[in-house]
C-alpha cells in the first residue's frame, strides 16, 4: 500500500548548535514541522528542548545552522521576525499578566486603538469581539472575559496563553510543556485543543514529558532529543511508551531489535 | 466545561469589588459625620467649603502621580522633596535672578522631570527596591535644595513672589482663580456672603474657583483614562502586576516605569508651583511628609502597595477623604494630635481590605 504524500515542511531547522559557554545544549540538531501535523518534542531534562523552541521562536540565535520558512533560508534576528513569518510561541510559564482579564492579556503590546482624536482609546468592544471568536473557536466559550486571569484555574491559563499565540492567525505554534502543571482532564482539554489545530492546517510542536498518556494519543510524530542532539525519529501511531523511553534515556535502541 | 469559577459576577458583587468603593464610602460616611457635628461651625459655608476643597486637590494632586506610580509597581518617597525643590527653582530664578516667572516655572518643570527620570533610571538600573532609592532621594534632594537656597540667597524662604506672578501670563494657570466674575455675582445677589469691613469690603468671602481644583480634577480624570482606556494603561497595571510577562509581551517595562516616575515628579511640581504663585513664598522645607500624605490617599483608593491594582479615581476620593477629615476636625475644634490617631487607623483598615479583595478579585493564586 502506498502511503500518502507528505506535506512539504512549513518549517524546518537544519543542523543547528548553540552553546552556553561550554556546555553544548544543541549540536547539529534538524527538525521539520509539516503543516497539519503536530510533532512532538521529548527528552530527559536538559536535553535541550526549551533552547531548541527558543531557537524557533527566534528568542536565542543559533551558532550555527539553518532556519528555512516554507522551503526558503530566512534571516531571524529576533522574535520580531519570527512572529511576522507566522510563528507563535507558548512558553513554558506562560507569561500572563495575573492582574489583567482576559481580553487585556490576549491584546497586551498590540491592542487595538482609535485615531488620536479618542485619545488612542483602546477598541474594548473590537478587541472582546475577536477574543470570543477565537476562544469559541477553542471551544472556550465558557472563559470569562473580564475577569483577572489570576483567579482561573491552571487550565484555564493555559487555554488562554494558548489563545493568545493564535489570535495571530499563525502558521506553526510552538508550545513548551503546556500540560505539565496540570490536572489529567485539564490536560486532555489542551489535548484536544492541539489536535483541534493540527486538524486545521496549523503546524504545531509540542513539548511533553507525558509519553504515555499525551505524547502518544496528541501527535503525529515523535522527535526525541538526547544530550543536545537528536537521538530518534518516531511516527506516533508505530512505536510503544516503552520505545521512546529507551530513546529518551539512551537505553538500547528500540526494543524490537533486543528481541 | 462547567466551572464554579467562570461564572459570570453579578452587577453588585463587581461594584463591590471595585477598588474606589471603599474611598467612596468613606467620603459619604465622613461628610454625613461632619454636616452632623461641624456644620454649625462653617464647614459647608462656601468659605468652609473652599477650605477643604483647596486641602484635598493639594492632596489630590500628588496623589495621582504616587497612584500611577504604584499601580506600576513602584514608589516615589522623595515628593515631598519634589515639592520643596521644585518651588525654590521657581522662587531663586525669579527673585533672585530677575528671569520672568514663566521661565521659572518652565525651568521647575524641566529640572524635576529630568530629576524624576534619574531616580528612576537608578531603580531600574540598580534593581534596587524603589522604597530604598528614593529614601536616599528623599535626603539628598532635601538637603541639595536647602544648599541650594542659602549659598545663592543665604534664606531658606524667599517671599515676595505674589505681584511677579500677578503679572506673568503664565503663573495665573497655577495661583489664579476662575468664575472670579460669577462669584462676585452670587455675593450681590447675597447668595454668598460678603465681607463686610476691611478692603475687601463688598467682596464674596469665596472670590472664585482656584485654579488648583482644577489641576485637581484634570488630573485625575487625565490619568484615569490613560490608566482604564489606553493601551499604556494596559502596560502599567502589566508593569505593575508581572513584569516578567509584561517584557515577554514586548511592553516596555523600563521604559513605562521611568515615565511614571517622571509623572510622579510633574505631579509635585504642579502642587509646588500652585502653592508658590498663590501664596507668594516658596521654602526649601516645603512638602514635609506629601510622599507618605500621597501614598496614603492612594492606599484608602484601593492601590495595592505590591503594584498591579488600583484606581486613579480611589486616589481622587482617598484625597477628598483626607481633607474633609483633616479640616473637619479643624472646623469642630478637635484636638489635633486625634487627626493622625485616625489617620493611621484609616490606613490599617484599608490595607486590610484592599488585600482581602484583591484576594477575592485576582485570587490567592501568587
Ligand atoms: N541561558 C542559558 N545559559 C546557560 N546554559 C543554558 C541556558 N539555557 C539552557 N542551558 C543549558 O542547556 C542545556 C539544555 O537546556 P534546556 O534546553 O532548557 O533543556 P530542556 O528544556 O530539554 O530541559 C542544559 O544543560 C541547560 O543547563
Ligand atoms: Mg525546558
């Protein structure tokens, strides 16, 4: 049987390294994000996960190595361009403001104004349009909009820092750990969202330490990293838990090949 | 998704919640106590009204520049300072060296801005606690003032300031007064009182509104836009609330926090330049204890001191609060020393609730 052809990919990293001084987080490290498929991201701690998203977000730039957009190397000096090509980023602490309602956090930084004569007043009413649109897009409908998002609930947070990256309309999201602290069916929600996206056309990596209960029912394909490099390439539907935890803690290679 | 927590608040319940109310009850509860005990003592003749109100828009001044300041996080304890600063510009460049009182209050601007933006720059710089920053300020600014007016006039109050400030076209919009014409209307319609001997004989004991209320008012409906209704309101309360996140964002933390203090020393210099071109004198210990009088208004508003929540509009009426007690008590012949005893009272239970609802509004979550 033929398999079908794959998506060429959105965006893709080639034999990237950085370092920090001496420790070598990345050595000539390549990933590929197909749109409509949600790649997920694994290692043990330190194996250089977060630094390799901050490379994709544009945050820390590369020693060495390739960022290719749509098949074409582009110049990335930072975030900025980044977030103009289409990518957006969830960081692992998620960066909302406590203080300000959702639909402050969703704008902050880009709110939308009226002309100098109203005083470059914000457009509250455009603005809550757009952020019911896309939580109902999430299925969120039930997030209040106008309460302070520090008296929600973990999930709840982690549904609108997801929501933020979106509002952009991007091509590819970037999540690091966004299930980590929360409870299973919180978790399960952020599941569905994430596939809810791939099932869109979205490119999406996402970082877990979940293999069994997330990784595996969430994604697509399995890229692992050890030490700083990569160390396997999985597709979800064809590997155990089992199997990419070996990978992960450099046990033999696949179990299959033990027997 | 059902969720306890997602429920929508009712209209009530978000009223309540609001920072400004408590101030806001506190103003009812203090005028119905005083039109009880000091009525009969003029406190609400239009002279005894003049008097609080003029107490209270000084307070308010300064108290929306240490909100705003607050509510992105930091404090200003050098106001006080400010204010004696700033006044002893105004007074040593127009009496002292003759330049017009325009200049002056120019100069005063400009040189207690450039003065609010380093102490900012050195707290954001040093990333030191502002408290400890602009407490060294505090001394420094007090003691350079005070250098100041005795090495160039060897005096630390200069007087006389009155008949160059009536001619300038620039002090009335500080020490004159408005509706001069309607109120002396009102006195002969006898709806005001007149003074009956003296020179001002035939004159209303309230001859117009000074332009010190309406720096006042302006103020405080000026920052309240800017902080509800403009994205750099949004930046403050993120300043305030999570820096962190608020730089991830892309808002500009120092840049946002350094204007802030720049306000914050505007704000002071309006309350100086007020106080020099209305009375005539200027000293270099002027503004004694504004920075905690300020912090205080904006406290009883519903700021929190932690940064990230407050409301200009509380400042405003922590402010009238502030007078309407503190000249009260004047009117009904109280002893004074109870004015602090209340003050500090009032400052507790503030405090208390304003972080009780705040954890109910934000949750107990950091
Ligand atoms: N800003 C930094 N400065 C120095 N070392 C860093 C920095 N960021 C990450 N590292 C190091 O790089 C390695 C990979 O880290 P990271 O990418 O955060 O791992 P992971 O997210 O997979 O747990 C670790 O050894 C970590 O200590
Ligand atoms: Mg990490």
């Amino acid at each position: 049987m033929q398999p079908p052809p794959l998506p060429d990919p959105i965006l893709s990293l080639r034999h990237i390294s950085k370092s920090f001084g001496g420790v070598k987080a990345l050595q000539d490290v390549s990933i590929e994000l197909r749109p409509g498929e949600t790649t997920a991201l694994v290692g043990d701690n330190g194996a250089g996960k977060s630094t390799l998203v901050k490379v994709m977000s544009g945050v820390l730039r590369p020693d060495e190595g390739q960022y290719l957009f749509e098949g074409r190397e582009v110049p990335v000096n930072g975030p900025r361009d980044v977030a103009r090509l289409g990518v957006q980023t969830v960081y692992q602490d998620l960066a909302l403001c406590n203080n300000l309602d959702a639909v402050q956090n969703l704008f902050l930084g880009r709110e939308r104004t009226g002309p100098w004569w109203t005083g470059f007043r914000v457009r509250r009413a455009e603005c809550e349009r757009r952020a019911r649109d896309v939580l109902r897009r999430m299925r969120l409908d039930s997030i209040a909009l106008d309460r302070p998002v520090g008296a929600m609930s973990g999930g709840q947070r982690q549904n609108i820092a997801i929501a933020r990256s979106i509002l952009w309309e991007p091509k590819v999201v970037l999540l690091d750990e966004p299930t980590a602290a929360l409870s299973h069916s919180a978790a399960e929600q952020v599941g569905a969202l994430i596939n809810g996206l791939a099932s869109h056309g979205l490119a999406v990596l996402v970082i877990s330490h979940d293999i069994h209960n997330f990784v595996l029912e969430n994604s697509d394909r399995i890229e692992v990293l050890r030490l700083g490099k990569n160390a396997a390439h999985f597709r979800s539907g064809e590997v155990t838990g089992e199997q990419v935890v070996n990978a992960m803690v450099g046990g033999k290679e696949g179990v299959n090949s033990a027997a | 998704m059902t969720d306890e927590r997602v429920k929508e608040l009712g209209f009530a319940q978000k009223l309540l919640m609001r920072p400004e109310m408590g101030a806001f009850c506190g103003v009812i509860l203090v005028l119905i106590f005083f039109l009880l005990i000091a009525a009969d003592n003029g406190m609400f003749n239009p002279d005894g009204i003049q008097n609080w109100s003029v107490v209270s828009a000084q307070f308010a001044i300064i108290a929306v520049g240490a909100c705003l300041l607050m509510i992105a996080g930091e404090f200003d304890l050098s106001v006080g300072s400010m204010i004696g600063f700033s006044g002893m510009v105004l007074a040593i460049a127009s009496l002292h060296f003759g330049l017009p009182v325009w200049v002056g209050i120019l100069l005063a601007f400009v040189l207690s801005m450039a003065l609010g933006a380093f102490n900012g720059f050195l707290v954001i710089k040093t990333g030191l606690p502002s408290f400890i920053v602009t407490l060294a300020f505090l001394y420094i600014l007090r003691g350079l003032t005070i250098f100041m007016s005795v090495t160039t006039t060897n005096k630390t109050i200069l007087s006389g300031m009155k008949p160059l400030a009536e001619e300038d076209w620039l002090a009335p919009f500080f020490g004159g007064e408005a509706f001069q014409g309607f109120f002396q209307w009102m006195g002969n319609m006898g709806w005001i009182e007149t003074y009956t001997r003296g020179i001002f004989e035939g004159q209303p004991v309230v001859s117009g509104v000074p332009a010190l209320i309406f720096w006042a008012v302006g103020l405080v409906i000026f920052a309240q836009f800017l902080l509800t209704r403009t994205p750099f309101g949004n930046w403050i309360f993120a300043a305030g609330g999570d820096a962190h996140a608020a730089a991830y964002a892309g808002i500009p933390v120092k840049r946002v926090k350094i204007l802030m203090f720049m306000f914050t020393a505007f704000c002071a210099c309006v309350f100086a330049m007020c106080q020099v071109t209305e009375f005539g004198s200027a000293g270099a210990d002027r503004g004694l204890l504004k920075e905690f009088e300020a912090i205080i208004c904006v406290v009883i508003g519903g700021a929190l001191l932690t940064g990230g929540y407050g409301s200009v509009i509380g400042a405003g009426l922590g402010a009238i609060m502030f007078g309407v007690v503190q000249q009260g008590l004047f009117f009904s012949g109280a002893e004074s020393s109870l004015f602090r005893v209340f003050l500090g009272g009032l400052l507790l239970i503030a405090v208390i609730t304003n972080t009780y609802i705040r954890r109910r509004v934000i949750g107990a979550g950091d």
